[in-house]
C-alpha cells in the first residue's frame, strides 16, 4: 500500500509533479466519497503510468440545490487510505478558493445541446459546472513532458461525452481513457450516494440494472427494443420516480429514431437511465450493440 502524498495548492501540485519527473502520468478527477468504482479507476491508471495523481474536490458549480453540495460527503482522511490502497501517488485536495481564486469564474465554457438534455435538462448548469472544473484540473496536472492519460467512469456516460467532445474542440493534449461501471452482486452501479439509500430503497434501486438489462438483451439478440416494457418496469416500483429512459446515439446523444418503433435494433446505441429513489438521484447506462 502507498502513502501518497496530499497537496493543497496548485503550487504543490506542480512541485510533486515536477519531482517525480514521470515519462507518463494518469490523472483522475474526483468529487471524493471514494467507493470500489473509483478503485477500478486507479488501478486502470496505475496500470499504465508511472505515476498516478487523483484530485478530490466538491465542486459547487456542478450542484444546482444547495442542500445536496451541503451535504455531500467529506472523507478526505478515508479517502486517500482507498486511494493508497489502489496505487495512487499524488492527492490533489484544494480548498474552492484555490480553484477558482478569483471567485466563480466570469467567463465558462457551455456544454452546448449536448449538455442541456437528460442531466442537463434535470440539473440546469451541471455539465458547463462539471466542465469549468474539469478544464481547470487537466491543466493543473498537466506534466507538460511524457504521455499525459485522464480516466473517466463509464458510469456518467453524458459527462464522457462532453468531456470527450471538449478535449477535442480544445485540443488538449490528453488522451481519455473510460473505466467500465463497477456493480454491487445485485447490479447496482456503484455511487457515493449509494450511501444515502436505505435497504429498501438498495432493493427498488435494481429496476434500473433490470430494465436495462431487458433492453440491451433484445438488442444484443437483434430485436425491436419496444422501450415502454422497460419504463414499465419502474412503475411497479412505489418507492422509484422515473426521470428519462432512452436509447440515444453514443457520440451525439440525439435519442434513435427507432427507439420507441417496432423495428428490429440494429448498430450501436446508448441506453441512458436517471431516477430518484427516496429523495437520492441515480442514473446508470450501458452500451449496446447488434
């Protein structure tokens, strides 16, 4: 097990960085409330880098409800003992004002129509948030020398895309790499606020791995995927409320024409799913092809 060593300032960051002069590093953002998903992120880093440098920061702009960033989880001791665990070298842990110094930034990039349906249309401002900081922590752990990886779960699918899409416009000189979702036994995607979620409300979480699971099946036997049998599902469910369930494009996000049709499921699709079981919001994914 490491210790890794914990930074606070861009300054330090940047000294740790240069100390260890690496011919690559992997770099992995993070809100923190580490759990096994954001393991499997590690260890893909630590697998192809010399050294591995994590970040732990709650961002405030990607929250559109006060309440929920109150009381977001704040573990930073738990934390790096799992991110030790999993091989990490460096913890980057700033405080807000290190990360946006002069206040909330004036100038932001905007996630575009790909950032304003789905999660976008439920949490108003949570991807051009999630892309403000996001664009900030690539730069700050930027070696400027060797191969430069940044991992990415497969569990926020949208933000993938968009990050995927801004790397591009921008032109970092990163190369992304997406970590497969990590499930409990039963199915569930694993997430922080999987902690927020009573035994019951663990139970009625799983209609989403079922109703995924229904969809995918058909498409990966070449069926019409008749959609509406799985948003069914989440009906029998007292304790779930549906927000979307769709199959869209996994580059652009545009919903398929022939999602809701009885036509047979051919290419490549993106099932997309976002619900609220209690009062916690889950979403969860999967690609699917025939």
């Amino acid at each position: 097990m490491k210790n890794p060593k914990i930074v606070k300032t861009r300054a330090e960051l940047k000294a740790a960085i240069a100390q260890a002069n690496p011919g690559s590093l992997g770099f992995v953002p993070t809100m923190g409330a580490l759990h096994a998903g954001h393991s499997s992120l590690f260890k893909a880093a630590r697998d192809e880098n010399e050294l591995v440098v994590i970040s732990i920061f709650v961002n405030e702009l990607q929250f559109n409800d006060a309440n929920d960033y109150a009381r977001y989880p704040r573990q930073l001791e738990q934390d790096a003992q799992l991110a030790g665990e999993a091989g990490v070298d460096i913890i980057f842990a700033p405080e807000a004002h290190e990360i946006y110094h002069a206040g909330l930034p004036l100038i932001q990039l905007h996630s575009g129509s790909m950032g304003e349906v789905y999660e976008g249309a439920s949490r108003p401002g949570h991807f051009d948030g999630m892309l403000a900081v996001v664009s900030k922590l690539l730069h700050l752990a930027d070696p400027r020398q060797g191969e430069y990886r940044a991992y990415f779960g497969q569990k926020d699918a949208q933000q993938v895309v968009l990050i995927r899409r801004m790397v591009a416009d921008l032109d970092y000189p990163v190369q992304l790499r997406l970590v497969p979702i990590v499930r409990s036994a039963k199915g569930l995607a694993l997430s922080s606020r999987n902690a927020l979620l009573s035994d019951q409300e663990k139970e009625a979480a799983l209609v989403l791995h079922r109703a995924i699971g229904l969809v995918a099946d058909r498409a990966a036997h070449n069926e019409p995927l008749n959609i509406e049998d799985a948003i069914g599902l989440f009906q029998m469910e007292p304790l779930v409320q549906l927000d979307y369930f769709v199959v869209v494009d996994p580059n652009t996000l545009q919903e398929l024409a022939f999602n809701c049709q009885d036509t047979p499921f051919t290419g490549e699709g993106l099932i997309l799913v976002a619900a609220t079981v209690g009062q916690v919001r889950l979403i969860d994914n999967q690609p699917i092809s025939a």
